[in-house]
C-alpha cells in the first residue's frame, strides 16, 4: 500500500512541476497573440514596426506580435543597456508568429524601443508615450 501511495505522490508532484496542462516543449508559456492586458498592439513585419509613436496611459501596457519571418527581441533603449523603460524589456525574444507583452507601464514618460539584435535598424525602432 505505501509503494501505491508513493507513486501516486510522484506522479502528482510531476504533473504539478510540468504546469499541468498541455503546454509541452519545457519552455515558458507565451501570451496568446491577442493579449487583452495590452493597451497598444505593435506589429512587427518584414517591412519593420506597424506603428513607429504609441500613446499608452499610465498603468498600460504594449504587446509586439511578430508577424514577420524572422525572431525579433524588443527592448527599451539606449542599447545594449536598455534602461530607459525597463518593462519594455518584459517583451522578450519573440520567435515568427508569437505576441509578447511589457510590464506595466507606471511612469508618465517618452520611451524608446528598439530590436536588440538589430539595434541601429531604424525601421525597427519606435517610441512610446506613457501619459
């Protein structure tokens, strides 16, 4: 009876570590492309950013939804430092086809963003206005 009840037990506490629920691959959970926490969507394309200047409130946040080809890793500027609006930097890598969101967005401020991995791309740049 305790070797029932022990992998049982196991068996409880490996689904409780996977997440429970179907998400696979390890890795984190990635937001749904649409996220409704986002006050302003940006779309990533081939072409660069959809939306170079955003107007945010306070208390808001930006989602980025890559829909180009190529992975993309929205950050807040100056780079490589990306100090300027740190919850920007929430966004992450974002790989074709998937949306990420910032943190919340607290201060009233002019932010820049910007790709890190093709930081001086000017049609991946843009700025965000936290009013």
């Amino acid at each position: 009876m305790r070797e029932i009840a022990a992998v049982a037990a196991a068996a409880l506490l490996g689904f409780a570590a996977c997440g429970g629920g179907g998400g696979g691959g390890g890795g984190p959970t990635m937001p749904p492309t649409t996220d409704p926490s986002a006050s302003v969507t940006i779309t990533i394309t081939a072409a660069g950013v959809d939306r170079k200047q955003v107007e945010v409130p306070v208390g808001g946040r930006v989602a980025f939804v890559n829909n180009d080809t190529s992975a993309h890793e929205m950050s807040s500027d100056p780079h490589p430092i990306h100090t300027d609006c740190a919850p920007l930097n929430q966004v992450g890598a974002l790989a074709p086809g998937r949306t990420g969101v910032s943190g919340v967005l607290n201060t009233a401020r002019t932010c820049g963003f910007h790709d890190h991995g093709l930081p001086t791309n000017t049609e991946l740049q843009g700025t965000i206005v936290v009013r």
